[in-house]
C-alpha cells in the first residue's frame, strides 16, 4: 500500500476535488455525482450571491449546447428567468427584427436567419438560445448537486496541493483535503492552474472594459443599447447600468487601481462624447478582452476547466458556454476513469477535444475586438461585416457560430452526424431522446430492432442503455451509438439486414475492451 493511500485511511476521501462552485464546477460536480463518483466542492467566496451575478449585470444567453445539456439531465425546467425576460435592452426590436444577437456589437436578427439550414435541429428541438443568470444558473446546479450528494465547502479557498502518482492532497483555509483527482474550475486567476505549473498562452489586451451601475444626473443624455464612438463603446442596457470599453490597451484593468466614481465619469465622457454627470457609483468592476488558453488542460491528476483553461472578453457571452462545454465533455470520461470502466486514452481525449473548441472562441473574441478598434481600418471592417450580417447567409452563418449549432468534434467514422449533438428524435409515442439522458449513461439507439445490438448493449448495461423504436423523422438513419454528453459516437444509415450496424458496433466494442 502506498504512503498516501495509508495517509488517508482514517480521514475524508473524495474520488474528485473541485476547486469552484461556479456554474462549470457545480455542472461538473453534478457529472461525476450522477455516475455515483463522490465530490467535494471547495469554494472560496462564503456568499454564493451577489448583484454582479443577478439582472442586469449577471445575463447571460445560453446556447444552443448547454441549453441541450440541461435538458438532458431535466435541469432546463427549474430555469424562469428566461420565460419573463425576452430583450433585455430597452431599446430591443420587436417581430422578425428583434435582436437575438451580435458580433462586434453588431446586431443579427430573428427574421433574417434560416434555421432550414440547420438540417439536425428537428420540431421537437429545444431552443437554439435562452436567457438565464449567473446567480439562477448556480442556484439551480447547487441545488442538484447536493441532492446527488455533493459537498459543497463555502469560504474555503483552494492554497497548496500536492499529488502523488495515486492521489492529491489539497490545503483550504487551514484544512486537509484528500482525493483522487484535483480539477480547476476558479475561474480567470486560477490558483490550481497557476500552483499546477500550467502554461497560460495568448495575446494582451486592447481595451479596459467596465461593468457599473451608477446614479446619472440625466440619463437622457446617453443614447440607449449599445453605442460604438469615435473613442470606443458604451452600452446602457437601463438607465444607469452601463458597460464601457476603453482601447487604453488594459491600463487601468492592470494597474489594480480603485474604481472611483470620478474616474468612470471622466472614462464615460470621454467615450460618449457628452457632459454626463454621475452622482454616484453603486457598483463598479473591470475586465479585458486578454484572451488566453492553457496550453494542456491536464498534468497529472490535475485538470483544468472554464475560466481556468481559457480567458477572453466577454463579447457575446461565449466564456459560460464554452465552460460549461467543458464540464459536459470532463465529466463522463472523468467518472469513467474513476470506475475503471474507460477504455485507454478516454481522459485524454478531454484535451483533444475541448482544446480546438477553446482556441476556436478564442480567435472569435479576438476577430470582434479587432474591428471593435476606433480608428478607420476597423471601421472600414465594421461595414463589410455589416453588410454581411444583414443578408440572410451571413446572419445564418453568425447566428450558428454564437449559438453553437456548429460546434463538434472530430471523431472521424465518415459520418455526417458523428462528433455533433444527438438529434431530439421524437418516438411514436411522444418520447423524446433528450427526456432518457436524465440518468446520465450513454445510449444505443436502434431504429431497426436489430437482435445483434441489444445482446451488445446488454454486456453495457452499467454503461449505456439499449433504445429501440420508431421515430417521427429519423434522419434516415438505422442505429446511433450516443454518449453520456449527447454527443454521436458513431452512426449507420438505413441497414435493412443490419450488417452494417453490426460492423459499427462490433468496432466500438473492440475499442472499448482495449
């Protein structure tokens, strides 16, 4: 018996240490829970609530993956906010040209965008974008992740850690904690990330930006939504909560100093060009459009995800996303790990997935900042893209891009829907696809009723779970092999005599038994 195995005999073990309760390291927690992997949450903030994470300032729009993934694990129903929160800016179109999202700032909407194109995304899919908040999002995940059993340890900032090649041992305020495997969802400075010997590659920024509310002698005075200037961009989402970006390449952001109500009205002068006067700042925070990425998001038995893994300006709400991308992918390949029921290289395969999806936004956020610059190039780009944005291509093609209905992995197979989201197929019986992932298993799914299948499934059953039937549109496929993140892992068309699918499967099993 090694050292740290007779170490930690006589105290709490948990199979994985969380560094986070944000919404990725609560989702992840909730993962690796419901397949029965025990889970401690060490989180250093003692108050989980605050105004920055509620409306107005704590929107986020969620895309089309994670709104995916809460369906499948029946978290997409617990949310309200979006039912009653539609357009968030007060000066939101209505009908076809309701702004349902941007690049740069500049606008596509609802009545240009032909969602034929999206060939997958059949009747019965969920919404391709909602509205949420961070505070909603963690009350939500907090709570499922405590009915699954998960220990959430509030005020209790991550410090030291230490790992050994069968275990870690992590220091929070005073305390000892032991575990199998460490992961770093604390978010942009990152202590496991940084304590980790994680390389944190990318590029500087080019602007401070500005998140506050404030008392304003005239509202009036500032135009409504969102407003590009000669010096750089302000929004007013409501009168007095404001959103500011200033190109003095990150200055200010750097130089840690105190936001003081003075200083934000200088900033807002100068960037809307007016004599606006604040008589008071509620609440003020700073951010930049650096955008780094940690160049392996795994050492050891450490793992990073979200905000710990990759940074970027938050242009578009890309960041949660991506993060909670993240959690998905970890999640089954980490407790599979843990069960020693993963075959070799699947904990890997969290880096060569996630990673080129992480450099992807990345390059996207830099791409927006780059024409958000004031000066005549960027202008000059600001009106292709416009003009781009307003035709019905362009704005199918953006709108995809921010809502992800792109985004997949390459898993090879040869098949169109290998590496994408699994289609909500609808059963004859009203049966939705997304309504049997609640358990979290992986699942086969069999439009032929093939013999050969089920007795394949049936020696996974602690794995995947065996569906047959019919489907109102099937997408002219005979048989899927879905994973516990809803991804397609491989897939065969219309097989009438099933030797295909066999073959597929049969493929699937060696790799798995490696």
């Amino acid at each position: 018996m090694s050292n740290y195995m007779k170490s930690i005999q006589n105290k709490s073990h948990h199979d994985v240490i969380i560094s986070g309760a944000g919404p990725v390291g609560l989702l992840l927690a909730c993962e690796l829970a419901l397949a029965k992997c025990s889970v401690l949450i060490l989180e250093k903030a003692e108050d989980p609530h605050s105004p920055l994470k509620q409306v107005p300032f704590g929107i986020r729009g969620l895309s089309a993956p994670t709104i995916e993934a809460l369906y499948r694990r029946g978290l997409l129903q617990e949310l309200e906010l979006h039912k009653r929160l539609k357009n968030p800016h007060q000066n939101a179109g209505q009908g076809s040209r309701r702004q349902v999202g941007h690049f740069a700032g500049i606008p596509f909407h609802e009545g240009d965008i032909d969602t034929s194109q999206w060939t997958h995304r059949l009747p019965s899919s969920t919404a391709t974008s909602l509205l949420s908040e961070m505070q909603e999002l963690e009350t939500v995940l907090s709570r499922r992740a405590e009915t699954l059993g998960v220990e959430i340890k509030r005020g209790m900032a991550v410090s030291d850690f230490h790992q050994v090649s069968d275990g870690i041992t992590v220091q929070a305020a005073d305390e000892t904690f032991e575990g199998q495997w460490l992961v770093g969802c604390d978010g942009s400075r990152s202590v496991v990330r940084k304590a980790g010997g994680f390389e944190f590659a990318g590029t500087e920024p080019e602007f401070t930006g500005y998140t506050a509310k404030v008392d304003i002698a005239d509202p009036s005075m500032l135009k409504p939504g969102r407003n590009a200037t000669a010096t750089g961009m302000y929004l007013q989402s409501q009168p007095g909560y404001l959103a500011i970006q200033d190109f003095d390449g990150g200055a200010y952001h750097s130089a840690e100093k105190p936001i003081t109500r003075e200083h934000v009205q200088e900033v807002l002068r100068r960037i809307s060009n007016t004599d606006v006067i604040i008589n008071a700042l509620d609440i003020a925070t700073t951010w930049t459009d650096r955008a780094r990425q940690a160049t392996t998001y795994r050492n050891g038995r450490i793992l990073l995800a979200g905000d710990a893994a990759h940074i970027h300006a938050p242009l578009g709400g890309q960041g949660l996303n991506l993060g909670l991308g993240d959690a998905m992918n970890l999640g089954w390949k980490l407790a599979a790990t843990i069960k020693s029921s993963a075959p070799e290289g699947l904990l890997d395969s969290y880096q060569t997935e996630r990673h080129p999806i992480g450099a992807q936004v990345l390059d996207w956020s830099r791409a927006q900042v780059a024409i958000m610059r004031p000066d005549p190039y960027a202008r000059a780009l600001q009106a292709i893209v416009r003009d781009l944005m307003s035709t019905r291509d362009g704005a199918t093609y953006f709108a995809g891009r921010v809502w992800g209905i792109h985004t997949h992995y390459d898993l090879g197979g040869g098949h169109a829907l290998a590496g994408h989201s699994v289609p909500n197929f609808e059963f004859e019986d009203g049966t939705r696809i997304g309504a049997l992932m609640h358990d979290g298993r992986g699942m086969l799914l069999d439009f032929g009723g093939n013999a050969a299948l089920k007795s394949l499934a049936n020696g996974f059953d602690d794995q995947i779970k065996y569906v047959s039937g019919y489907a109102k549109q099937q997408c002219s496929l005979s048989a899927a092999l879905i994973r516990p993140d809803g991804i397609v892992a491989w897939a065969c068309d219309n097989d009438p005599d099933g030797s295909e699918v066999e073959k597929a499967a049969a493929r699937w099993w060696r790799a798995q038994s490696r």
